[in-house]
C-alpha cells in the first residue's frame, strides 16, 4: 500500500498546527491608554477527514494508480473578553442576544448588582 495518503494528512495536521496555536485560544493581552488590559479568549472546533485508494495495475502492482483526498476546517469562536483594570477581573461574555425573558433577567443580574452596591457605598459615604 502506498504511503501517499498518510503524507497526505500528515501535511495537512501540520498546516493546522501552524495556523492554530496557544495564542489563538487565549489571544495577546490589548492595553489600552488608560491602563485596561483586554484579553480575548476563543473556541476552536477542527474537523479533518480524507480517504484514498490504490489500484492495482496488471502490468505493474507497486506503482498502481492513487486517488485520494484529505480535507480539514477550523473554526475560530470569540468566548470571552477578560477585562483587567485596577488590579480587578472582569468577564465580557460574547454571545448572541439572550432568547427569552428569563435569558435577559440573568444577564442583567450582575450589572443590577453592580448599580445597586455603587448606589449603596455612594449613600453610605455622604452620611458620614
């Protein structure tokens, strides 16, 4: 059997390798002017499939026809932006727009609690 279809996928893996590495999962911090540091964290999804086949030819059986393929995907999906600022983390989930009531009502909670906590240390220091 010929080794052309393992090559095959063996370049193909190694092409991929290259274009995905650990910096394309957590991505490189962004610092901003004003000292927040942003760092984006994504998905990734590989699909990767080939076949292939060699014929045999009467006159000579080892150097038969091949015929084959290998085909790959990747797919690259922003997650989350980590926000650094003032020695405090932050996740910025990226997502698509919340599909329900109740979807809205739980990403609303943490910036309502937010507003609320503010509001109550903004009212505690004026009274003293």
């Amino acid at each position: 059997m010929s080794q052309k279809l393992p090559n095959m996928l063996e370049s193909t893996i190694a092409k991929i390798r290259e274009m995905v590495d650990a910096n394309t999962v957590i991505g490189t911090p962004i610092t901003t002017p004003d000292g927040v540091t942003i760092i984006p964290v994504s998905k990734i999804s590989i699909a990767l499939g080939g076949g292939g086949s060699d014929i045999p030819v009467k006159t000579n059986q080892e150097a038969g026809p091949f015929g084959g393929g290998v085909g790959a995907g990747v797919k690259v999906t922003p997650v989350v932006f980590l926000i650094v600022k003032d020695g405090n983390v932050r996740m910025m989930p990226v997502a698509g727009p919340a599909n329900t009531t109740a979807d809205r009502i739980v990403e609303m909670v943490p910036d309502v609690l937010d507003k609320i906590t503010g509001f109550i240390d903004s009212h505690s220091g004026k009274e003293e």
